[in-house]
C-alpha cells in the first residue's frame, strides 16, 4: 500500500487541471510503481478524472525529475530568499 502522503500528493496531482491536459505524468521510479498507476486507475474510474500515461523513470535518465527537488530546496530557504528567487508560474498546493 501506498504511504498516506504519497497517496495523498499523487491523489492532489492527478486531480489538478493541468494533469488531464498533459501527455503523461512521469515520476521517479521507487518501490512504489505499481501502486502509483494502480492510484490512476482508480481515481479514473471512481472521479472520472482524465489522467494521462503514467510512467516512472531514473532521475539519471530524466533530469526534470531534478527539478521538485530544486524548488524545494529554494522555498525551504529563508523567506528573503524565497522571495528573491520569484517563481511566476509556480503553484503550491497543500495537502
């Protein structure tokens, strides 16, 4: 079974506006994979959320893979820095 956060942000993820018009959504592979589609599949079916091809990859073959990492490594930063860092396009969502 999925952990609760991980079950949680997927579910968050799957359900924001922008996923159903992406191609695919590509997370890091973990010990988790099947979980994950098996996650998809389900909020498809239960929500009739339009989720896209979900696929795990290696951060050493997909360098966006970085990129979460990065933008949280910033925004754990002091406040000043954050600021000065100004992520336009950025949305944060809790969960």
């Amino acid at each position: 079974a999925l952990p609760i956060s991980r079950n949680a942000a997927l579910s968050c993820l799957f359900q924001l506006p922008q996923t159903s018009t992406s191609r695919a959504v590509v997370l890091e592979r973990s010990t988790t994979d099947k979980e994950d589609i098996l996650l998809a599949a389900r909020l498809r079916n239960q929500l009739g959320v339009q989720i896209p091809h979900v696929s795990h990859e290696d951060p050493e073959h997909e360098p966006l893979l970085w990129i979460p990492d990065i933008v949280a490594w910033t925004l754990g930063r002091t406040d000043d820095y954050r600021d000065r860092a100004n992520f336009p396009n950025l949305t944060i969502v809790d969960v």
